[in-house]
C-alpha cells in the first residue's frame, strides 16, 4: 500500500522537479523554529498527507527492523535528539532515499521509450 501512494503522487510527469520539491510535496521539508540561542526545526504539516503516512510508515519499519537506522536512532539520542526530531531527519532521508530511485527509474524507461 505504500508503494502505491508513492507511485500514484509519481505518476504526473513533469509535476516534481526537485528534490526539494519532493520533500515539499511529502511534508517532510524541515520548517526553522529556532528562537533565541535554540537552533532547531519542526516538521512541516503540509503536503500531501498520504505521502506523509507512507514515508512515516517507511521510517517506523526501518526502526524497528533496519539495523544501520537502529544505531542512527541510538546515536541521535545520544546527542540529545528527542523522538520526533529523529523521526523528521529519517522521513527526509527517506524522501530524499524516495526521490532518487523514482528519478533514477523514470530517465532509464525515458531513455528505453526515446530509443524506440
């Protein structure tokens, strides 16, 4: 079902050009909510809302099951990141992780198609 939601915001050509505009689109674009000597970022709550909950169940099983995403969650905690900060860095990473295969598939099918 995830894959699905992804490829059906996929589907338009020419619709995202960027990876920025990816994360834009998801939700997953950090917003600054810094005030006085904080630093930080928040999660942005726009977006398409199904994307959002397809990345976020990307990350949740990535916590649970992926061993590298276990050690960045037990490190990021470490440093004094709270949950929700980790979980916002990961769903970037994964939109970005996202984007990338999604743009790597459509210019190999885009060079078979102009090919024949």
């Amino acid at each position: 079902m995830t894959a699905a939601v992804i490829l059906v915001v996929w589907s338009h050509p020419g619709r995202i050009r960027s990876e920025a505009a990816f994360a834009a689109l998801a939700g997953t674009c950090p917003i600054p909510a810094s005030s006085g000597n904080t630093e930080r970022h928040r999660l942005n709550r726009g977006g398409d809302r199904r994307l959002n909950r397809a990345l976020n169940t990307i990350v949740l099983t990535r916590m649970c099951a992926d061993e590298e995403t276990r050690a960045y969650v037990k490190r990021r905690t470490a440093e004094g990141k709270t949950s929700r900060e980790i979980r916002r860095c990961l769903k970037r990473y994964a939109t970005r992780q996202v984007f990338r295969t999604l743009a790597a598939a459509q210019q190999s099918t885009g060079a078979l198609s102009n090919a024949a």
